[in-house]
C-alpha cells in the first residue's frame, strides 16, 4: 500500500511541475497629470478639471477667473496642492488658443521634474 501511494506521488510530481507559475504582479504604470487652460476653456470644464485632478491627490483652487461675453475664459489666477508634496500657483491675464499654459505633476518614479505650473512651453 505505501509503495502505490509513493508510485501515485512520483507521478504526480511531473504533472505538477510543469503547471505554469503565476504571472508576476506588475506595478502601476506610471502617469502624468497634465492640464491646459486657453481661451477655449469654459466654467463648466474647470470644474470637471477641478474634480478629475482631486482622484490624482491634487487640489486645484481657482483664486480668480475671467470669462468673455461667450463664456470662455480670458484670465485666471489659481493654485495646485500635490497631496503635500510640492505646491505652486500661476496667472495668465492673457490667455491664448494654444495649449502652453497649466501645470503637470509627474507620478513616474525618477522624473527629472515631478512638478511644473504657468508658462509649459
């Protein structure tokens, strides 16, 4: 009986070698929060910025905003918290079309600049 049930071990032992290990657990990814204010910015999508970068730990405070008789924004003056870590704060009394002007938080591990905020040219 012990000779069977060593014999039914040492035949298993092959099967269960050759199962496939778990596939490592891999880190997150990392990412970049990156925003721009221009002159095609409404109220309605600083908000929805205002919420989105708050799931990222930042918290973004407008401190002054001007908009044109259309409601796009023409000036603004705001500040970003990154969870403690670094803060600063930027305005533009003349904003443009293009996208040069906002701030990004670098989550990549290593970044040579974690945070930048005002001009991003």
């Amino acid at each position: 009986m012990k000779l069977l049930l060593l014999c039914g071990i040492l035949l298993a032992a092959p099967a269960m070698a050759s199962v496939p290990a778990p596939a490592p657990i891999h880190a997150p990814t990392p990412k970049q929060v990156v925003v721009y204010f221009n002159r095609k910015t409404t109220f309605t999508q600083l908000a929805t910025i205002k919420q989105d970068v708050l799931k990222d730990g930042l918290i973004l405070e407008y401190d002054r905003l001007e908009f044109d008789k259309e409601g796009y924004l023409t000036k603004i003056s705001f500040h970003v918290d990154c969870e403690g870590y670094t803060w600063g704060s930027a305005t533009d009394d003349e904003l443009t079309n293009d996208y040069s002007f906002g701030f990004v938080r670098d989550f990549t591990p290593g970044a040579k600049a974690t945070f930048r905020i005002g001009n991003l040219k």
